[in-house]
C-alpha cells in the first residue's frame, strides 16, 4: 500500500469515527426584526378610521377601526385613544364639492364604492395635511393610523388539484391527486393602511395588502367570518411596520 493511499484511508476513518462520536443539538432561536416605522415619539396612537367598500355585508371602516385598537391595546406600548370614526368619506366629498372637481367614476354613485376605482375621488383627503394636523392637536399629537379597506365577493373557476383516496383490488388505500374543474367563490380583502404623523399632518408610510380565500361552490361562509380570517392573516404584517417583532426557528450544534 502506498503512502498516500494509506494517508487517505486514514484520513476517512478519522471522519467516520468523529461522525460517529458527534451528537446533534436543536437550539431555539429568536431572530428580532426591527420595525419598518420608527415610533418613539409617540406615546399615543388613533386609529382614525377608514374609506371602505367592496360588499354591503361588512363594514370594513368599522370592523378595521375596532379590530386595529384592539390589537394595539395588547400588542403596542402606545395608549390606544378610543373616540368615535372618522366619517372620512363625508370629509373627503366635502373637500371636493368645494375645489369644484367632478367626480372621477361617473358611472358609481355618489358614495357607493364597489371597485378599487371608485376609491379614487376620495383618496386625496390623505394628503389633506391641514386637516390631519388639526386631528392630531385634537388628540395630542397621536400617530395617526387610516386608509382604505376593500372587501369584496369574488368567483373564479378552474382546474383544482385535490387528494383522492382510491383502493386496488386487495383492498390497500392510497391517496392520487386528481386535478378537476371547479367553480368556487370567496372573498378578496385588499387593506391600504396610512401612517400620518398628528404634529405635522403629512403621511409617514403607507403599504398595501392582499389576501383572498375561496370555497367550494357548495359551500357558504359568512361574510363576516371569512373577513376576519383574511385580517388574521394580515395582523402581524401591520403590527410589524410599528413594533419589533420575533422570527422563531432553531440552529444545529454539534457536540
């Protein structure tokens, strides 16, 4: 046997030997993740309200108004201030009716919001700093939280690939995909949520969100219910943009 040859193969059955010998050890890990907002001036924060449409059968400003508050009550070091909503769409309409513009969907009623355009002729009271700047000396200068919810019905059909359980002649069960065609419908919800600063009234950050589910078209949900789950959804995205947030996982050590 040559020297090198014997080096490697001694070499290898060191290797074995240490795998041999290694333990493995899952660690739990915590990886913080700052805020996409700095907060720090803020002792308070109000949840202003919001300029909703999409379905008759939620109230999306008033729904997201109570359950914002909520969430920031335990989850904010920020006092949560509880007043009445906004009526953000009467401002808005008011702003316009005195600027003279003409509304921009002609073919939507005034006050009817059914489609993400007819959120347009409303969406200019955001950028109203005056006015946000009186909320804010109204409530001692709060971080101010409003925008704009859409939630609305939707339907869509396709090909759908589901789990099937089959059985061969002897009996044994196994699962197949089986891809078919389905008609199904749900719920689209699509939140714009608006951070303003109440001392000067101009918006700090803003980001948009979607999240839809669908059902089967033999079955019924609430509307009501299948908003909140959509919001379950969203909740730790909006309270990461004011508060530091934890990722948990696990690292691999070897002993």
């Amino acid at each position: 046997m040559t020297a090198p040859l014997a080096r490697t193969i001694s070499s290898l059955a060191a290797v074995v030997m240490t795998v041999a010998c290694t333990s493995y050890y899952e660690i739990p890990i915590e990886t913080p993740i700052r805020p996409k907002l700095d907060v720090s001036a803020f002792q308070r924060v109000l949840v202003a309200g919001f300029i909703s449409g999409g379905t008759d059968d939620v109230d999306g400003n008033l729904e997201t108004t109570r359950l914002l508050r909520s969430q920031l009550r335990t989850k904010s070091e920020m006092r949560v201030i509880d007043t009445d909503v906004l009526p953000l769409m009467d401002v808005a309409t008011e702003s316009r009716a005195t600027s003279d513009t003409p509304p921009e969907n002609e073919n939507t009623p005034p006050g009817v919001i059914r489609e993400d355009s007819d959120l347009e002729p409303y969406e200019h009271v955001f950028a109203d700093v005056e006015y946000w700047k009186r909320i804010g000396e109204e409530y001692q200068q709060p971080l101010i939280v409003t925008g704009t919810v859409m939630f609305a019905p939707q339907a869509r059909s396709g090909i759908v690939q589901r789990d099937q359980e089959v059985y061969d002649s002897f009996g044994r069960r196994r699962v197949v995909p089986v891809r078919t065609y389905m008609e199904r419908k749900g719920f689209v919800l699509k939140p714009r949520f608006i951070f303003i600063d109440g001392r000067t009234g101009t918006v700090l950050h803003s980001e948009n969100f979607r999240e839809e589910i669908l059902y089967n078209a033999n079955q019924t949900s609430p509307a009501l219910s299948s908003y909140f789950e959509l919001m379950d959804r969203l909740i730790p995205s909006f309270l990461s943009t004011l508060s530091s947030q934890k990722i948990k996982g696990t690292r691999v050590l070897l002993q």
